[in-house]
C-alpha cells in the first residue's frame, strides 16, 4: 500500500507502507472481453474489507474455464501500465498457459 502524496507538501510518495489495521481496501478487478473489437469493459467489485489482526487471503481453486492474466498498476496520476498478458485455461486438476502476442 502506499500514501498518494505528502500532507505537508503535496509531493508524491515514493514509499510504500505495510497494511495498518482500520484501512479499507476495495477488492477490484478489471474485466475485458475476449472479442477482438472490445477493450476494457468495466471492472467487477468481489468485495471490501477493513484490515484488521485477523484478516486473511486465502488461495482457491479456480472454476473449469479460461482466464486472461495480467497485472494493471495504476500509479497516482491515474496512469494504467500494463504488464505482458497471459491466457491460463483450467480444466479439472489441468492447467495450462499461453502466451499471448
């Protein structure tokens, strides 16, 4: 997690601070379609939690289908960076990976 900017000077904050107990995180994610005429279709809220002593995230397995993987960073000027994207198809205790171009 990180602080946007500096309260004093408005700078931008170069460093980034562990989870505090009582800071509210929005769990989102980006959806895209898997048609080529479309781009970014919104994003899909799972959820929001305060960060507290006991607060957890658990691994689950992943329901049969496929699945575009990517990272998106938004930094504090609301810019979006990419990462390389990946396509991961899961079927039953089956996984397998694809590159994509």
């Amino acid at each position: 997690m990180y602080q946007r900017s500096d309260e004093k000077t408005g700078m931008a904050s170069k460093t980034a601070r562990k989870l505090q107990f009582g800071d509210h995180l929005e769990l989102m994610f980006p959806i895209y379609s898997w048609d080529e005429n479309s781009d970014y279709d919104g994003e899909y809220i799972l959820g929001e939690i305060n960060w507290g002593f006991n607060t957890k995230f658990n691994e689950v397995p992943l329901e049969d289908g496929d699945y575009y993987y990517m990272f998106v960073i938004e930094d504090i000027f609301g810019n979006k960076h990419y990462s390389d994207t990946a396509i991961i198809e899961v079927d039953g205790d089956s996984i397998w990976c694809y590159e994509t171009e």
